[in-house]
C-alpha cells in the first residue's frame, strides 16, 4: 500500500490486501513484520536532513531540534508520521499533541527538559492525544468534540494499526490487542485568542475549526513560529470525516494566511516538522479553487475523493 500518511490514496487496495490477508491460510503481514511498507521505503524525507537529530529515551520516536528551545518528537513508524512539539520557556513547557500513545512520549519529553509541562493539542483526533493521559495539566478547547474525544475510544486507534500501517518493530511492551485512546482529564479550558507565557516565550492560541471543531494553531509571534496542526503539512490534506467544516476549514486558512508575512517557519504536524510560510497563501488560493469548483475530483474509493491544485492534495468526502 502507498499511503504514508496522507499519501494514503490508496484504501481501497487496503481494504482488498486485508481481505486477502485475512484469507490467507498462513501468517502474512502482521504489524511486527519486518516486511517494510511502501511509505515507509520512501524515508526518510528530504526535510530530515537538514535539521539536528538529538537522542531519543523511546526508540519510537526521533528526536529533531526544529528552532531554539523547540523539539519536533517525530513517529516514523507509523503511516500518519505523527510529530508532536516540544516547546520550552524558561519556566515551563507545551507539549503540543502526545502522539499516537504506542510509543512513551512521557519519557522521551522528561528527558528533554525538567521544566513543568503543559499538553495542548492542535485537536483531539486520537492520533494527536494518545499519551495525554499521562499528564497532570492539559489544555482544551471548549467545545464538545474536544469533551467527547477525552472520553477515550478503541476504533480510531485500532485503525491505525490496520495492515502495511506499522513499518519496523512496535515497542516490546505494546499490547496491540488492547491499544485504545485512554481518557485524559481537561484542567483548563481554552479559547481562540488566549496567551500562555512559559516565562521568555509567549504562545497565542488561534482556533482553527474545518479539520475539526477543535483545531487550533499556535502561533509563537516574537520567534516568527506557527505551529499549524493538521491545517497544514506537506501531503494529502484530511478534510472527509464528518466533524470537518470546509467552509470552516477555509476561513481558518484564510486568518493563517494573513499571517504568513509574520512568520519565519511553519511546524506542521505530520510528515515532515518544517515548512516555508510561503505555503499558506497558496494553499488558501487552492482550497479555494476547490470551494469554487475549478478543480476536478479523483474519486479515492471509501467514499471519498482528491482534488489536485498546485502541489496541494485535499481529500474530501465525495458529494453525496
Ligand atoms: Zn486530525
């Protein structure tokens, strides 16, 4: 299968090579095998080799340094190529997003600093907040997808544990059987336009809905640095579950677009943790060639389909 995260076009033939599989009289690919997925042979990306790579206390992770004081924690064995920040004042730190929770993302961001942590997630699908359970003090939107999703579930997370999805070795103690989004406790509620300072740093935070009700950027305005979730990353662009709003969705590009002269560098949450502020303007002129049906559709199967414009994937529910 061809489908590093959101390259992901290629369901239909998973769901046909799981059918395959599961008739196969004898053991095919199990998320252990050492048979190495397509995505996966394609690592890693270009992006990677330009930014300092610092050890990692979890072999699931890697460790990039992507600005001063900011930690990308990245999960290239995993098709949705997850990256989480670490982002450090001199007081305290955000964590934003936890991860897919197979790795021990706890461990790997004790080891980087000492300071007190703040979790915050870009929003709360359950690749973003699989480890939040683990921290004391998290950070919510107040809205209900974000009350809903901290209940936990086992669907999404035993999805992304589907055939030609894990690529190398899951961590020794990962129970595959019983891997679920645990619930986590919101301690403090967030809302669009609110500050957190970690004491030498200032983070804004801009809600963002489309993706999800709950997305949010972080936006760090003396260092030029927006964190932009899953608004933005390099690769096919998520926009079909049911809680995604595109008219939202191309509002909350239009306001971090606006922003782009401000900005020195985009930190995107898959695939690779660097960008060029330049991408904004052009993935709002594309979207919205989309929204204005210039664009034809590639039907993806699973309902859904992709539209092409400029270099930018989207993939959208098909019309009904
Ligand atoms: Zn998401």
């Amino acid at each position: 299968m061809l489908m590093s995260r959101r390259n992901k076009l290629s369901l239909m033939a998973l769901a046909l090579a799981v059918l395959i599989i599961a008739t196969l009289p004898v053991c095919a690919q199990s998320p252990n095998s050492n048979m190495a997925p397509d995505w996966c042979k394609q690592l890693p990306r270009p992006q990677y080799k330009t930014l300092e790579r610092v050890p990692s206390a979890d072999p699931w992770f890697e460790v990039y340094k992507v600005a001063p004081g900011v930690f990308a924690i990245y999960e290239p064995h995993q098709f949705e190529e997850v990256i989480s920040f670490l982002i450090l004042g001199d007081k305290r730190a955000v964590l934003f997003d936890t991860g897919l929770g197979i790795g021990d993302i706890k461990r790997v961001v004790t080891s980087l600093t000492p300071l007190p942590i703040t979790v915050m997630n870009s929003h709360t699908h359950n690749d973003h907040v699989g480890d939040n359970w683990e921290f004391d003090e998290i950070y919510g939107m107040d809205t209900d997808f974000t009350r809903t999703n901290a209940k936990g579930s086992a669907a999404d997370a035993q999805a992304e544990l589907a055939p030609g999805s894990v690529c190398g070795q899951l961590p020794a103690d990962f129970d595959a059987k019983s891997y679920a989004t645990r619930p986590f406790h919101i301690t403090h509620l967030i809302h669009d336009g609110d500050t957190v300072d970690l004491g030498g740093r200032v983070l804004e935070i801009i809600s963002t809905p489309g993706h999800t009700p709950d997305e949010i950027c972080l936006l760090d305005r003396k260092n030029g640095l927006l964190f932009t979730g899953d608004n933005f990353y390099p690769g096919p662009i998520w926009l079909y579950r049911p809680e995604t709003d595109l008219d939202a969705y191309v509002q909350s590009i239009t306001r971090i677009a606006a922003l782009a002269p401000k900005i020195h560098l985009v930190l995107p949450s898959h695939n690779a943790p660097i960008a060029d502020p330049s991408q904004l303007p052009k993935l709002l002129v594309a979207i919205e060639k989309v929204r204005g049906e210039a664009v034809e559709p590639f039907a993806a199967g699973n309902g859904k389909v992709t539209y092409t414009v400029n270099g930018f994937i989207f993939l959208i529910a098909a019309p009904k």
